[in-house]
C-alpha cells in the first residue's frame, strides 16, 4: 500500500475517534433545551394542577401487581408554601386514598408526604449527569456523615390519621389519608445522583427518550428512577440486586388505566 492510503486511513480513524468522543461528551454536559439554554426542572417533573398518570406497580416481595392513580389537584398552601396535592388512588382497592404535597422552589422540585415536617428534594437542576443533592436537610442527629441513611419514611412518627383531606374538583370527592404514608415511590440513602441519560423502553412498547436516570442506594441495594422530557416519572426500580439490572424488587412504570 502506498503512503496516501496509509494517511487517508489515519485521517478516518481520528475522525472516527473524536466522533466518538463527542458523542460520549454527551454525558459529561449539562442537559439542555432544544434551544440550546438549561433544561429547568419543569421540563423532567412538569406538575399541570388536573392532569393525571397511571402507574402499573409490580412487588415481588408481597407478589402482587397494583394500578395507582396520581392526580395533581390545585394550589394550595402547605406546611407555608404553596404547593401542589398529589391525589393517589389504588385502583385495585377504590377507598385507599392518600394526599401528599409537590413544591417548586427556583431550581429545585420538593416533595413533602402527608403528616411530614421535612421535604424531600426530588429533582435539582443544572440536570447534568454526576450532579447530586441531599433529599432531606440534615439534622444535629444525623450520624450519616458519608450520606449513606436508609430513610424508609419520613412521615410523623405519631401516626397522624385525622390530616385534612383535599376536595377533588372533578368528582368532589373527599381525599383524606387513611394513613399517612409515603405515596411517592424514593426511599433510599440520603442523596440522589444522575448517573445517566438514556432511552427507556416500557412494557407496553412505548419509548421515553433522553430520560435521565437518578439513583441512590438501600444498603447492598440500588435504587433508580427514570424522568422523561415533558412526562416526569415514567419508570422507577426500587432494591435492585447486583446483577439484576434493570428489575428491582418493586417496579413501577406508567400503564395505561386499569380497566373496571
């Protein structure tokens, strides 16, 4: 072969290199708009007072599969800030109700279950992959130095069961908490990560693209959460096993409606 070919295969390689560089830079930026500035939360936790997601919810631990209505009710204020309801109904068992609380604060989206004192940080943007932040605000008791708490639930202790409902607009239907509890599925350690962005594929063929994917850890287990443009929660996976990805002891992903 004669020098020129020998360049010209040179010339292809590095291209071939930096092409895939750039496209592995993907990764490494903070996620933006079409218009090229920061995606702001909204854009990856959008809260439409009236609009509503089904989830279909698998436990492998109790061996059951439920259907989960969440509703996002009008503005009210809660715990001094205006907030959001988060209406959930198991469809499986109609009288099982339970309320909690979104709320947006500049670049970050909270969470704050019913009977609650402190909110949970859902999703804190620049929404760039490696970025972290602690759910819960630590506290004078906090040992977890290395952030590495199993919070299971942050709910009141005292098992506060009278919380005031929220009336729902559509069928004025009176939502009260049978029991306060956690109606959003995070648990974990105290922090989130975005480890990724990526294409999500769910049961039922329909595909997310450019979800990012946020995760923590339940001791030996790990935990992920998937968040697409303009959609919000679409899948998540809780006590996931080494070498188990992507199936976690409990899943959830957006289905359609359960039919009656």
């Amino acid at each position: 072969m004669n020098r020129p070919f020998y360049r010209l295969i040179a010339s292809l390689t590095i291209i071939a290199l930096v092409a895939i560089i750039q496209g592995c830079s993907n990764d490494s930026v903070v996620i933006t708009n079409s218009s090229g500035t920061p995606a702001s939360v909204d854009k990856y936790f959008p809260l439409s007072p009236g609009s509503s997601v089904d989830y279909i919810i698998t436990n492998y631990l109790s061996h059951d599969t439920i259907h989960l209505n969440c509703t996002v009710g009008s503005a009210v204020t809660h715990n001094g800030a205006s907030s959001l309801p988060w209406l959930t109904q198991y469809e499986e068992y109609p009288s099982v109700k339970d309320t909690g609380y979104f709320h947006v604060d500049g670049n970050a989206v909270y969470y704050l279950e019913n009977g609650a004192y402190s909110p949970e940080k859902i999703l804190e943007t620049p929404l760039e992959v490696g970025r972290s932040w602690q759910r819960f605000t630590p506290t004078e008791n906090d040992k977890d130095t290395g952030n590495l708490i199993n919070i299971l639930t942050n709910h009141d202790e005292k098992g506060d069961s009278g919380a005031v409902g929220i009336d729902q607009d559509d069928n004025n239907d009176d939502i009260k908490s049978i029991t306060p509890g956690k109606n959003y599925p995070t648990t974990g350690a105290n922090y989130f990560i975005i480890t990724a962005v990526e294409d999500v594929t769910l049961a039922d063929g329909n595909m997310y693209r450019d979800c990012i994917r946020v995760e923590n850890r339940s001791g030996d287990f790990i935990n992920y959460y998937w968040y697409a443009p303009e959609a919000g929660l679409v899948k998540f996976a809780n006590n996931i096993k080494p070498g188990e990805y992507p199936d976690g002891q409990v899943n959830g992903e957006i289905a359609a409606k359960k039919p009656f």
